[in-house]
C-alpha cells in the first residue's frame, strides 16, 4: 500500500467517525458546557486529567482555556493534573498504586469545581481515584471516555456530564476527543461572553 492509500483512509476513518458520532454527543456535550460554565461563573475552576496522550489532549483544553486561540477574553481558570512530574512521581512511589490523580483533587478540588476526565483507552482505572475524589468534594465531573469504557462512566457519578465517542481505532477517538474538547472550549465562550460575531 503507498503513503496515499494510507492517508486517505486514516483520513476518511476520521472523518466518518466525526461525522456518525455527532448524535450521540451533542446532549452531553451541551451538558458538560453547562457544568463548567456554572463552575466559572461561580468563582471556581476546571481541573483536568489524563494518562500519555490524553493528558496531551487534556492540556491542550487547558491552553485554550487560558490563552484563546481565536477570540479576544480573558484567560479562565483551569488546570492540569497531568503536568506536574515532580508531583505524579512521587505519588506513584509514595501510594504504591495507580491513583495519580484522587490526592491532587482532594488537596486542589473544592465544591463548585469541575473535574475533567480523558480516557481513549479501553481501561481507565488510573483516572478512577480522582473520579472518587470528585464526589468526595463535591466537584461536578465531566467524562471524556470512549464507548468501549463501561468502568469509568459508571463512576462518574449521578450529574455528570459522560461523553462516549465510539471509533473503531484509539487514535481516531484521540482525535475524536480533541474537536470535542475544542468544541467545548468554544461553547464555554458562547455561554461566558457572547456568540462571537
């Protein structure tokens, strides 16, 4: 197969999952704006999460938030869970477990935050803790997961706003869970400041 063949499918595997995936994630997406919405409008933050490369697509949410790449605002409170090497380690030999992130939500979270999960693995029992966290401190969840997690949507809480892509490979629902989280960004701003013009 040459370089063209491939493109165009890995293209088109995108696309088509785009496109088939949009009925599916319009009402909790609409529904996860609303939360973090509430959140900013009550003086509170955004907290996100993510293990490899959904801790990637996390912090990109993170940068759009605080420095919007297409419209004049002021920066919103949000931050990543994932980003702070010195911390995550020394959780990791500290707990002896799997549970980055519930200790970070306990110790930064307050009521009136939304905590943010990504998760495009089939297993996301890393992202668990913090979802346990959440409803300890009575964080509002949005589930950024896929449809082949039937774990962490369960523990999202009753509330939660549960987005499920479904793609037939990771890395389409990877780039599933950017234009989602670039969309959320964008219906964030609506709600905050306006439809742009």
């Amino acid at each position: 197969m040459d370089h063209y063949q491939r493109i165009a499918e890995h293209f088109q595997g995108g696309i088509e999952a785009a496109a088939m995936g949009v009925d599916q994630i319009a009402d909790p997406l609409a529904a996860a704006a609303d939360l973090i919405t509430s959140s900013l409008l009550g003086d509170h933050k955004i907290m996100v999460c993510g293990i490899g490369p959904d801790a990637a697509v996390g912090q990109l949410f993170v940068s759009h938030m605080q420095s919007p790449p297409e419209r004049e605002r002021p920066s919103l409170p949000c931050l990543s869970l994932s980003t702070d090497g010195a911390s995550l380690s020394a959780l990791a030999s500290n707990t002896q477990s799997t549970d980055l992130f519930g200790p970070q939500v306990r110790a930064l979270g307050q009521s009136g935050d939304t905590l943010l999960c990504v998760n495009s693995a089939s297993s996301g029992q890393a992202l668990a803790g913090a979802l346990r966290a959440a409803a300890e401190r009575n964080l509002s969840v949005v589930l950024l997961s896929n449809a082949d997690d039937n774990q962490l949507s369960e523990q999202a809480g009753e509330g939660a706003a549960v987005l499920l892509p479904s793609a037939s490979r990771r890395g389409h629902i990877i780039e599933l869970h950017t234009a989602i989280l670039n969309c959320l960004c964008q219906l964030v701003e609506n709600n905050l400041f306006g439809e742009e013009r």
